[in-house]
C-alpha cells in the first residue's frame, strides 16, 4: 500500500519485516523492531508512513500505523502501531486485505469504506516523507 510512495526503500522494508525481531512497548499492540546498538544509536529523525489503515473490532475503529527511523544511512522500519480507538484492549486483530481502509493525508483513498466509525479529516496532515527531512 506504501510502495509506490517509497519506491526506492519498499523492497528493503519487506526484507526487514521478513528477518526482524520485534518486541513489545507498553502493550502487544505497540512493536518495535529490535535494531543493533549500533542502529539504534545512529536514529537522527524519525516519520510516519503516509498511508495508514482503518479497521473494525466490535464495531470500533482501529488505527494501523508503520514509524520509519531515519539513520545516516537508511530509513528502516522502527514501529508499528495497532490502536483501537476508544482505548479497549482489542479483541480481533485487523486482517489484512479488503477489509481494511486505507488512508492518506486525512482522506480515504480506498479499501472498505469505514467512515461510517472513522471520519475523513477536513484539512490536510502534515506528513514527512524522506524528500522532505
């Protein structure tokens, strides 16, 4: 969903994902991928993936979301955010395919249409991608 806004660091980030470790910060729902040390140290900024996902749970929207860390040498996938959105612990982790809305920018750009629970924002997000840091 991400890739063709990332083209020159999506390939990477499904290697990543295929050999990372994560580990959990404050809840299951809130992963980090463990780096090196050295990795870590080397974090100079950090940006939000510009599209996110909308799912349900019990009728309640619940926001996926992906952090990249930049480093002086990459952009690697740093967190990743899984959010009901009336603060319940979740019963039904979202299932990946056509059951999910995609988002971008405050607007949704395609998938189910959950904004029925999950409204549009009327002005536009500020986002950062890597051109802009």
């Amino acid at each position: 969903m991400n890739a063709p806004l990332y083209p020159h660091l999506a390939d990477r980030w499904l290697l990543q994902i295929d050999s990372c470790k994560v580990f959990e910060i404050d809840s299951p729902l809130f992963l980090a991928v463990r780096h090196d040390e050295a990795t870590e140290k080397s974090g100079c900024d950090a940006y939000m993936l510009r599209r996110e996902l909308i799912g349900i749970d019990e009728g309640v929207a619940v926001l996926v979301c992906v952090q990249i860390m930049k480093t002086p040498t990459d952009d690697l996938i740093d967190i990743f955010s899984i959010d009901r959105l009336d603060g319940k612990p979740l019963k039904h982790y979202p299932t990946p395919g056509g059951s999910l809305m995609v988002m971008e920018s405050g607007k949704r750009i395609g998938g189910a249409d959950w904004r029925n629970v999950y409204k549009e924002s009327g002005s536009p997000v500020a986002v950062r991608t890597p051109a802009s840091l």
